[in-house]
C-alpha cells in the first residue's frame, strides 16, 4: 500500500487496471502481465513501473469485484500493444 500512495502514476494505473478487467475479464492480469514484461525487455523502467502497479491492481480488484473502464487508459493500453507489434515486425524483418 505504501508505493500505491507514493506512486506519481498511479491514478493512471487505476485508469488503465479499471480498462484491462474491462477489456479481458478474468484474462486481465495475464495480458497485463504480458505488458509489463514487454515494457522490461525494452528497458522502459517508468512504463515497466506503471504496469507493476496495474497488475497489482488488477489482482487486488479481481479479488474485491471488477471497476468501469476509462477512455484514457484505453489510449494508454492500445500505445503498448502497438510497441509491441511494432518490435515484433522489426524481429521478425532481421
């Protein structure tokens, strides 16, 4: 509880856990997993932060009941997935 209040993101990270449980159901924290494993392998640690923070959001609030999604994590989340895809065609081109 202590990094959540000290946490300069983390009304974004509520946003963005709110849309992922939204989004994925019961998938949320696996797919929110995934984002932050590909915020780690590119060395993003500000990102890599963020999405520590809604995994465990997710899973806080997965066990507590699900939240409404927001329109500005969903801009967030779809940012991260177009990295990734992005990363993946440059792996895939070498």
């Amino acid at each position: 509880r202590h990094f959540r209040r000290t946490a300069p993101q983390y009304g974004m990270a509520e946003r963005v856990a709110r849309r992922m449980i939204a989004r994925h159901g019961a998938n949320a924290a696996r797919e929110a997993t995934l984002q932050l494993n590909q915020t780690i392998d590119r060395g993003d640690l500000s990102a890599r932060d963020l999405w520590a923070c809604v995994v465990h959001l997710i899973h806080e609030r997965q066990q507590g009941g699900a939240l409404d999604g927001d329109g500005e994590a969903d801009a967030f989340i779809k940012s991260g997935q177009e990295i990734a895809a992005s990363r993946q065609l440059a792996l895939a081109g070498k």
